[in-house]
C-alpha cells in the first residue's frame, strides 16, 4: 500500500522533482563517463605506460570532490521539494497516518526517484562514454583500430557509492525534517511566504556604482599589471601583493553589484516611464528587487563561480593545444642531450660549488671552450692513459637501468652539436645583444612576459653559421647564406618574440658584436628551424646566428651544447630509446677541470608522450570541472527561482483575479528568471574575457594562443546545461501559475 502510494505520488509530482530528477541524471552521467577514460585510453590505441593509470587516478580523486559539490545540490533541490510538498505531508497526518507511515513514503519516493535517476543516468553515461573515445584519440592524435562496446564496473561502483552517500544524506534530512515540523507548520506552509526586506534604492544605486568602480579599478590594474608570474626574487612578493588587492576589488565589487542591483533597476525603469507602466513592468521590477535583496550574495557566488569554469575551461585547454601544436617545433631530433658551461657571470659558479662535493668543487672552473659532446660521449676522446690532459667522460659505458654497454655510436645516424656563446667575451660580464636595447632602437616596448626576467643579464646567445646550416640540413631545410658582416635572429618560441626579432631584421637595425657591426642577412626571424634541443616549451628564446670566420675572432664565453641526434635509417625508435635513455654520464674532465655539468637529456617519444599526457590530463580536467561548476551554478538559480514562484503563487492568482491574461503573467514569469539567469552569466562573462585577455597576452611568449574551437565548445556546454536549466526552470514555473490560476475560485 505505501510502495503503491509512493510511487502515485511521484507520478502526481514528477514537476517538483524535474529538477532533482535532471541535476541527479546528469551526475551519474558525467561521474560514470569521466571514470572511464581508463579504458577508452587502451581502447583508442594509446601505449603510453602507466598514462590510464594516472588519469583514473586523478579522475577518481576529483569525482570525490565534485561527489561533495552534487550532494550539496541534491540536498538544496530536496528542500525545494519538502517546501512544496509540506502541506500534502500534514494532510496525511491529519487523516490519521502516524509520522512513521510518512517518513515511510517519503523514503520510497527518494528511493524511486533516485533508482530511476541513477538507470537513467548510467544508460546516457554508458552512451556517453562510447563517444567520448572518439574525443580521447583526437586528444592524444591516435587511430582507433580496435572500437568495441564496454563497460566500466570501476566507474559503475565509484558513481553508485557516491549516489548512495546521496541518497542517505537527503533520506536523513527529509526524515528530520518530517520529525522536527508541527502538523500546524505542514498545513500552513503554503501560506507563509519568505519575508521580504526593501532597502533605500537611493542607498542601493550607491553600493552598485561602487561596485562598478571597484570592478573597474580591478579590470585596469589586471590588465597593466598582468598576472604575477613573470616576475622573480623580490618583485615576485610585491606582485602577488598587488594581485591580491587586485582579486579582492573585483570579488567586493561583484557583490557590491548584485547587492545594489535592486534599487538601481527599480530607478532605471522608473525614470523611462512608459516602460515602467507598460503591462506588468511595474509588478515584474517590484518582484525582482524584492527577490534580489534575498539573492544577492549567491548571485555573487554563482557569477565568481560561473568566471572560474568560463576561465578555466577555455584558458586551460586553449594552452594544452598551443603546446601540442607547437611540438614538432620544440622537438627537432629523436634525441637531445644539453651540456651547460660554468661561467663567472653574477656569481654563478660559485652557486654551482655550494652544492658539489669539496673534492669537486675545486676543479669546477669557467669554460674557456666548447666541448664536442658526441665524441666525449662513446670515449674518442679519453685517453686512458693520461686523462689529466684530455677529455675524460667514461660516459655512455653502461645502462644503470639494463647493465648492458651503451654508445651512442650505436643508434645515432645524422646528428648536430650547437653551441650557444654569451655575446660577451671571456671575463667580461656585459652581453652586447640585449631585448631591450633592441627594443629601444626600434622605439618599442619590451614584450610584457619578458618583464622581470634575466634576458637583459644573459642577453641573446650567440651560435655559428655552419652548426645552424647543419640543423637545418638534418630538418630537411635549405641551408642560407650568411656573410662575415651579417647576422639572422632565430627563435623557437613564437609569439611576441619572433614578432619583435622579425621587426627588427625588417627594419634593417644593425647589432654591434665584439665591435664589429653586422646586417641583417634578411628581413624575418626563423622559428621553425630554431629549436637547439628537445624542449616542452622552447630552447631558445633568441640567438644570433654569424659566420664561423667571425665567431672564432670574438673569443665570446661558452654557454651551452646540444648534441641532436636522429636514429639510423630503418631504426625501431622505442629500440633504440629504450637501450640509451637510462645511460648516466659522469662529469667530463678537460685537463683534469670540469667546464660544466649535464644538463636535460631527452628522447622525441617521451616529448610526445609528455605532451600527450599534459594535453589529455589539462583538458579533461578543464571540461569535467567546468561542466560541473556550471550544473551547480544553473541549478542552484533554478532551484531558487521556481522557490520564488512558489512563493509568489498567491500574487500571480491575485493578477489573474484582476483581469491579466495569462500571456502577460508568463512574460512577467520569465522577465524574472532571464533577469536572475543572465546577470551573473554577464558578470561571469566579462570577467573571464578581462582575465583571459591578460592569459593570451602571456602564453603568446610561446605562441599565438587561439581560442575559437575552445570557445565553440565552451558554448555548446553552456548552452545544453545552463540554457537548459533556464528552459526547464521557466517550464516548471509556468506550470506552478497555472496550478495556482485554476485554483483562484477555489478558495
């Protein structure tokens, strides 16, 4: 009887619980999708090890976290409910039936309602996750060879035991709720309306210009500031104060805005006069300054929150496709090893001695000459026999990883050393080519995202002709032509540095190198040949390339090698990574001084692996965060606005009684809502554009960062979840005037 009764009243109800029922569906949903990606990983063909584990690990975790923020709904949904159903619960208690019996039916009906969400919400996520492998391939640039249907029970008992601990949390609350309420509250909650406080428009218009200003002021400073991370040792703390003063002014001022909203809309309307008095604009702008006072503070929250999942959504996808686009940029060889020259220049080498072992430290010393690393590494040049007075490397002569002997002999085929000069020569400490002397020549500022750095401490490296012609050969490039007068700026980076050294060249500015005063051998900085290592996200921010016959007259001081290394034609790359890429070198020793340490040695697989893995990780995050902040944001404004109604219900009656149509009273309806829906949506907007602009401006150091497909994507989540909460809302909402309407001879 009661399970029959429960599930009648489910069926009667199925309006209340539209919203409960769809915030519920699309939780299980997402949660079972995104815990999938696991094996749609192994099922869009991607070898990468342990990449499924990591990302269903980090999934996992953030599921817990997102489990939280849905319960959090789930529980403002259900008081939405039990608001509505309090008098149908005192009528049963009325007509005799014990609060047991009544708990009893509220429990069944979480029960059918929360089964019938989760069944549905599994099917659409089972649906949902067969499509999303075809996401997954594009993201880590596979083919699927082998597409089957699946099913994930790691993902199906991660989303029922967050369910379940949902379902309870709501079952305990209603059944408080039930316990601690009179039978005389249940019977008269239709009845009680929430009260309702006016402010001082005057007042009101005041809070809300301030909140414009103090967004304002906000916007200005982000925009010339810029974000705090360009900026190092003591500047660093004083830009982070800033960004903190700056954050605190746009989030007072956010609810500054929504805080003064009422009266200024209220003074708005009323001063165009024949739109205040036109149809219900009146009763409309009353309600919604009323309802505005009480909202105030979680329309703040819902902007603020709104900002968070717009940013983070588009910026964090938009950098992880500037940084896989820009890889085979960054990755030149199958292999680069880096070696990094000790020199004298601010107290460097003394910094390298605090950390090495006194017996070495004594032998550290500033390099007076490159080394030819590919020779060190396979022993050409150690001389067993007297290894104080040649290079003695004992480099690659065994794996600590596989015991088996290494030489890089063995897998090499074509490869390149380039080594990059200071533009100063030994003993000196001032760099001849720096960014904002050039900056200064052509009458430009210096890029932003340089501000704070050391460019002007190092200034450009310098490299020879024949080693970038030799790079460029390997890359498949036509070699140029460089006079002993003539220089040509590279830069792998893209963005505003290869526009600024572009500028440069184009406009014929002279450098000055050791004295001699050298062209442009041409009018564009080249970036698709400028990479001198394997590097995640550029190995050169600017070198000046010159002829071999000039850079040996300058003496300049050495400050790195790369050796690029491409495979033996018809050579397994995995093969041959795997035989050298746990080989340890030991320091090399230039008559019995060490002129440098070892620096970054990496392999084309593991660039693309790496990247592959920050790509997918980046923009699943982004999509799975995003898209469940924005849930929560619009069904917290759909749960407070069909309050809204339900409370205003006797009004709306009253409007009918007196002769509106109910043509007018639904525009009124949805005047309200588009008003509650669209301001935080225009708050949250603005902020993300200012915030994103300040984004672009610095991820364009390593490249023009477009966010087009991002935001087209943005949008299309938007618009099926925010959009269609606002649908729904405005639904049910019609449907409660109606009730209400048909009731008014009734009473």
């Amino acid at each position: 009887m009661l399970c029959k009764l429960a599930w009648g009243n489910v069926r009667r109800a199925g309006r209340d619980y539209l919203v409960y029922l769809l915030t519920l569906t699309l939780g299980v949903t997402v949660f079972y999708a995104f815990n999938t990606v696991s094996m749609q990983v192994d099922i869009a063909g991607i070898e990468e090890a342990g990449l499924s584990e990591a990302m269903g690990i980090m999934l996992g975790y953030l599921t817990y976290f997102l489990a939280g923020v849905m319960a959090f709904l789930m529980v403002y949904a259900n008081n939405f409910i039990m608001k509505r159903r309090k008098k149908e619960f005192g009528l049963y208690q009325v007509l005799g039936m014990g609060r047991g019996r009544v708990a009893t039916i509220m429990a069944l009906e979480t029960v059918i309602v929360s089964v019938g969400a989760f069944v549905a919400g599994i099917v659409l996520g089972v649906g949902l996750s067969q499509l999303m492998i075809f996401f997954t391939a594009s993201l880590f640039k596979t083919q699927i060879a082998n597409f089957h249907f699946f099913f994930s029970v790691h993902a199906f008992n991660l989303t029922l035991a967050c369910m379940l601990v949902m379902f309870v949390l709501t079952l305990l609350l209603n059944l408080l709720a039930v316990r601690r309420t009179k039978l005389i509250e249940l019977m008269g909650a239709e009845r009680r309306n929430e009260s309702i406080k006016t402010r001082n428009p005057w007042i009101a218009i005041a809070i809300f210009a301030v909140g414009v200003v103090l967004v304002g002021v906000a916007y200005y400073r982000l925009l010339r500031d810029g974000l705090p991370l360009t900026e190092s040792g003591s500047k660093l703390q004083e830009a982070m104060n800033q960004f903190g003063i700056t954050t605190a002014m746009v989030t007072v001022g956010t609810f500054a805005l929504f805080w003064g909203l009422s009266g200024m809309l209220i003074k708005l309307l009323q001063s165009l006069r024949g739109v205040y008095w036109r149809g219900l604009n009146m009763f409309t702008v009353r309600q919604l300054a009323a309802k505005v006072n009480t909202v105030c503070f979680s329309m703040g929250v819902i902007a603020m929150i709104l900002f968070l999942a717009i940013t983070s959504v588009t910026c964090g996808m938009s950098i992880a496709n500037v940084m896989n686009e820009n890889l085979e940029r960054y990755t030149p060889a199958d292999m680069s090893q880096t070696y990094i020259y000790y020199t004298n220049a601010s107290g460097e080498l003394d910094h390298y001695k605090e950390y090495a072992d006194p017996s070495e430290a004594d032998r550290m010393v500033p390099a007076d000459a490159t080394v030819d690393l590919y020779s060190a590494w396979h022993g050409e040049l150690v001389d067993p026999d007297n290894d104080t007075e040649s290079i003695y490397g004992k480099p690659a002569d065994n794996s600590v990883e596989t015991g088996k002997k290494v030489n890089i002999a063995d897998v090499a085929g074509e490869h390149v050393q380039i080594d990059s000069y200071l533009s100063y020569p030994l003993g000196g400490s001032d760099p001849s080519v720096t960014p904002s002397e050039m900056c200064k020549i052509m009458g430009e500022k210096l890029p932003k995202a340089l501000e704070g750095s050391n460019a002007d401490t190092t200034g450009l490296s310098v490299t020879p002709a024949s080693q970038y012609n030799k790079l460029r050969q390997m890359m498949g490039k036509e070699p140029v032509s460089i006079g002993r007068d003539q220089y040509l700026l590279t830069c792998d980076m893209g963005g505003e540095l290869v526009d600024m050294y572009t500028k440069y060249m184009a406009g014929g500015h002279a450098l000055t190198l050791g004295g001699h005063t050298l062209k442009p051998a041409g009018d564009k900085s080249d970036e698709d040949t400028a990479a001198i290592a394997n590097s995640a996200m550029g190995s050169n921010p600017g070198t000046v390339v010159v002829a071999d016959e000039l850079l040996s007259q300058l003496n300049l001081q050495p400050y790195s090698s790369s050796l690029l290394v491409n495979y033996k034609q018809g050579m397994d790359a995995t093969e041959a990574d795997e035989s050298i890429k746990y080989t340890l070198l030991d320091n090399l020793l230039v008559d019995g001084k060490e002129p440098g340490s070892w620096g970054l040695f990496i392999t084309r697989s593991e660039m693309y692996t790496q990247a592959a893995q920050m790509n997918g990780l980046i923009s699943y995050l982004a999509i799975y965060i995003g898209f469940v902040l924005v849930v929560a944001c619009a069904a917290i404004l759909s749960i407070q606005q069909l309050s809204n109604v339900a409370d205003g219900s006797r009004s709306y009656r009253v409007l009918a009684q007196i002769g509106c149509d109910d043509r007018q009273i639904r525009h009124s309806v949805m005047a309200q809502q588009a008003v509650f829906f669209l301001f935080p949506l225009a708050v949250g907007l603005a902020h993300s554009f200012v915030a994103l602009k300040v984004i672009i401006d610095l991820v364009s150091t390593f490249g023009h960062m477009s966010i087009g497909g991002t935001v087209g994507l943005t949008c299309a989540i938007f618009l099926a979840s925010y959009g269609g909460y606002f649908l729904v809302t405005y639904l049910m909402s019609t449907g409660i005037v109606r009730a209400a309407i048909a009731t008014r001879y009734s009473e």
